[in-house]
C-alpha cells in the first residue's frame, strides 16, 4: 500500500515539475524524506498527506487510486494471528 500511495505522489509531482524539496518544505521535512515516501520505504502519516495532496492541489483520494478492497486485503499485514485450540 505505501508503494501504491509513493507512486501516486511521484506522479502528481512529476507532473507538476516539482522536485522533492519544493515537496518537502511544505511538510518542513527534508528531500530524502519525501523520497523516502515516493519509494514506499516510509509511510506518510495522515498529517504529511494531507499537506502534500492540498500543496499539489490533489484531492486526498487521487493517492489511493488503484485500490480495491481485494487489493488491499490481498496487501494488508497479517497480524496477530491466533489459531483456535
């Protein structure tokens, strides 16, 4: 999903001509940390995503594009499993 979402980012940006750091100085985070991002490495918080989508001009939702609840299931971490006994 942080792949998906940081292809997402990588896309809007690019398509604006922005670099990272323009990207980054909205977050007051540094060039790496928004490649961080783009690369899936990091996850973006809810806060950081928001002040990215609203600096691209990009509603919230256009990061999660090619999402369906398959996917997302098929891509969740499983955790916690616990077997019956």
């Amino acid at each position: 999903m942080d792949r998906r979402i940081g292809r997402n980012l990588r896309a809007r940006r690019t398509s604006l001509s922005l670099t990272l750091g323009e990207v980054a100085g909205v977050c007051g985070i540094s060039f790496q940390q928004v490649h961080k991002y783009e690369r899936g490495a990091n996850k973006i918080s809810a806060e950081a995503l928001w002040r990215i989508a609203k600096f691209l001009g990009a509603p919230l939702s256009s990061f999660y594009e090619d999402f369906d609840a398959e996917t997302a299931a098929s891509e969740a971490p499983v955790m916690g499993r616990q077997t019956a006994g």
